[in-house]
C-alpha cells in the first residue's frame, strides 16, 4: 500500500505544482513531459493494484488521459483524440458497473451537448467541439449512473474543466485563474475518478472478495 500512497502523493505534489512551469509561447518539452505526469502516475497506480477488468480498464483511461496531456501541446487533434478514446473506455467501465437509472444523466448529456455552441466564439470548429463534448458528456452520464460516488463528482470536474476550455477560446488573453482553474479541475476530476473506481483506502483483498472495485453504492 506505500508504494501506492506514495505514487498518488507524487501525482498530486506534480499537479500543484506544474502551472510553475507556464510561460508565454509554445510549451517547452519539460513542461510538457511534466503535464504528462499527474495522470500518468494515476495510471501506474490504477496497473499496480489492478485485480479485475475494472481495474484494467481505470488503468487504459488514465493512460489515455495522460496521453491526451502531452499530445495536446503537440498535436491538438491526436490530443482530443485520446481522450475522446479515453471518454469511450470509461463509458464501458461505468456501464459495467451501473445503478439504477436516473434523469440526472439525461441533463448532464444535454448540457454537455448545448453548452459548446454557446461558448465557443466565431470561427471555432464547433462540429468537431461538440463531437468530442458529446462523449464528454456521454462519459460523464455513465458515471452519474455507476455505483462509484466519488467517480460521479470525479467526470462533472471534468466536464466542467472543458467547458471552461470553450469558454476561453472566445478570450483574447488567457489569464492565470483561468488557466489555473481549467488544470485543477481536470486533475481533480481524474483523482476523484481514480479514488471512486478503486475505492480509495479499500484494500486489494476486499476488492477481490467483492468481486470488482469501487466505493459501495
């Protein structure tokens, strides 16, 4: 368990710390291998504790999270591209492990859908926005409809941090709190995923007697 603890220390000491690193201009490869690590240490934590499909599949989305964060900087379309891969792999975990229906996932859908068009400025490639905020959205309803609690509050962070991506590229200066608040959302966002799907302080033999991981419903 150590190990475990002091990898999600890193990730989280990482992720405090990276917006040290912004600068004007292009992103240096330090600073993008550094945007890499938060996730990318999630995702070494979700493959060392992995017992079952589930765990594996935590694993596949924070790899592609972490992937997404790199190629973002350097390739904006492969970037969306993971983590539209990401978004698919997490639907398939939540609905593996889904509670009863709610409409509460029916209006995270649809405002995931509807907002973009009204925060994205003129020109914005509005089609491929709402694509990918679609299984953004689709995501974050099957978390909403899955037995982990933590998850659920885990992909409205996310949501929210992409949304607030929209709203920015409508801004002709990108200040600091902004940025500040899109970073911190996301990783919050992952963490909490991360903490809801394994069940956090739950250890590896209660997990595999229960048959899978995650918080109680």
């Amino acid at each position: 368990m150590r190990p475990l603890v002091a990898i999600l220390g890193a990730s989280a000491a990482v992720a405090v710390l990276y917006p040290l690193l912004w600068s004007p201009g292009p992103a240096s490869a330090l600073e993008i291998a550094v945007k890499g690590t938060p996730v990318g240490l999630l995702a070494l934590a979700a493959a060392l504790r992995a017992r079952s499909v589930d765990g594996w599949l935590l694993a596949a989305v924070m790899a592609l999270g972490a992937t997404g964060d790199v190629l973002l900087e350097v390739a904006f379309t492969a970037g969306a591209a993971a983590f539209a891969l990401g978004h698919v792999v997490a639907i398939w975990l939540y609905l593996r492990n889904r509670r009863e229906f709610s409409l509460i996932a029916v209006a995270i859908l649809l405002f995931a859908v509807v907002t973009p068009s009204l925060l994205l400025p003129p020109g914005a490639d509005r089609i491929g926005f709402t694509i990918y905020a679609s299984l953004l959205g689709a995501m974050a309803a099957a978390a909403w409809l899955s037995r982990f609690p933590r998850a659920r509050i885990g992909a409205l962070l996310f949501l929210a941090s992409d949304m607030l991506i929209a709203w920015r590229m409508g801004w002709a200066e990108r200040p600091l709190w902004l940025g500040l608040a899109i970073w911190w959302l996301y990783y919050a966002g992952q963490l909490l995923i991360w903490l809801g799907v394994t069940g956090g302080g739950r250890s590896s033999a209660s997990l595999t007697r229960s048959g899978g991981e995650g918080d109680h419903p």
